[in-house]
C-alpha cells in the first residue's frame, strides 16, 4: 500500500516568486512540463528519469493553492498504474514562504486525507 508524502519547505524568497516557480514545473520538478494551470487544465511531464506522467488540475487558488492528479502514462499516453492526487500550498511566514505539498495516493486513503 502506497503511502501519502508530506513535505514542508521554507523559501527565503516572497509569496510572490515562490507562486511563479510553482507555476513553472520545469525549472524544479520535471525536465519537461506542459500543465495549463486552470480548474480542469490537462498537463504532461517527463520526468528526469524518463517516466512520462499525465495531469489534470483539480483547483487553482491564485498565489495560494494548486491541486492536481497525476498518473504515469505509457508510451502512447495511456495510464499504466494508480494516480496521486498532489496538494501545494503557499503561505508567506517570516522568513520567506512555505511550500507544503501532499502527495496523495488514489483511494480511500486519498480521500481521507483530502
């Protein structure tokens, strides 16, 4: 059973940059990323190890949340395994912001965390 990660990290940069750097997945996650950042917005990675995973944005609260579901997806574009739903939050606190992110694995376990 896979689990939920849970990562928190202050940025010494404000709320401000630390939202356009969410924004650009590119520069800090995948070595490609085409995700229209939108209610409902499809998006593609590949990964720095070649795995190539599908999105969909669930909710975008400008300068403050993204929510997406992501999957792997073969080849041809098809998913291959089981989802995540990916939570990112921005909060400005003294020393910059922090960046939380929930990685959520699809099912009950997801929802129960959501």
């Amino acid at each position: 059973m896979e689990l939920p990660i849970e990562q928190d990290i202050v940025l010494p940069v404000p709320a401000e940059v630390a939202w356009d750097a969410l924004l650009d997945p590119a520069t800090w996650l995948a070595e490609e990323a085409d995700v229209e950042f939108v209610e409902g917005g499809a998006g593609s990675f590949l990964m720095p190890d070649g795995e190539r995973r599908g999105a969909l944005v669930e909710e975008v609260t400008e300068g403050e949340r993204i929510v997406l579901w992501w999957w792997p997806v073969d080849a041809d574009g098809v998913p291959d395994s089981p989802g995540r739903r990916v939570v990112f939050e921005l909060e400005p606190v003294f020393e910059g912001t922090r960046v939380s992110v929930r990685d959520l694995p699809v099912g009950p376990l997801a929802l129960a965390h959501a």
